[in-house]
C-alpha cells in the first residue's frame, strides 16, 4: 500500500483490486442503489465490513468483493508520485482509491 495525498494505492499486477481498511466505497447490491462507504474490516474469504456513510458513521454492513467499487479520486486530485531517485512517475487511476476521513 502507498500514501500520496490523502490517497491510497491499491492495486497492481493481480486479478482485481485489493481492498484495505479506511478506503472509501461504493457498495453496490443487486436490485439497490450504490450507497458509499469505509471499509472498516477486510475478511478472510475476501468480502468485508463497511460502515455506510461519507464519514463510516452508518450501518455495518458485510458485502463481497464483487459488490464493492472504489472510489476513485477526481483527475482534479492530480496523483502523482516522486521516488527516492526524484523521477515524477505518473500512476494510472485505475489503482488508486480515496481514503475516507473519518470522525
């Protein structure tokens, strides 16, 4: 996991994104209408605990893997990142999530 900004990166090379505490979702379920927010608790099996809400003050809820999407942050948020060797490298939006400021 890195840090740049207020914004975790989350993914890389492997089948789908990797879900980690404090990053901000949106759950989807079926027949529902997408509700954000935190994860809180990633399980064993791969789903995991998210607290609804902007902030993760809301209901505790389990969803899987697959009913989870990050959210991404805006282009607005310019993501960039400069290693030890000072090269600015920039990262594909794809493997980026918000991190959620909780209260």
């Amino acid at each position: 996991m890195l840090m740049i900004g207020g914004v975790c990166i989350v993914g890389g090379d492997h089948d789908g994104p990797w879900f980690l505490p404090g990053i901000l979702v949106n759950v989807r379920r079926s027949g529902e209408a997408a509700s954000l927010g935190v994860i809180r608790e990633v399980l064993s099996d791969g789903a995991c605990r998210v607290a609804l809400g902007a902030s993760g003050n809301g209901e505790l809820i389990t969803a899987s893997h697959n009913e989870i999407e990050l959210v991404m942050p805006r282009k607005a948020e310019k993501i960039v990142k400069v290693d030890d060797t000072l090269d600015v490298k920039i990262l594909d939006m794809v493997i980026l999530a918000n991190v959620a400021h909780l209260s």
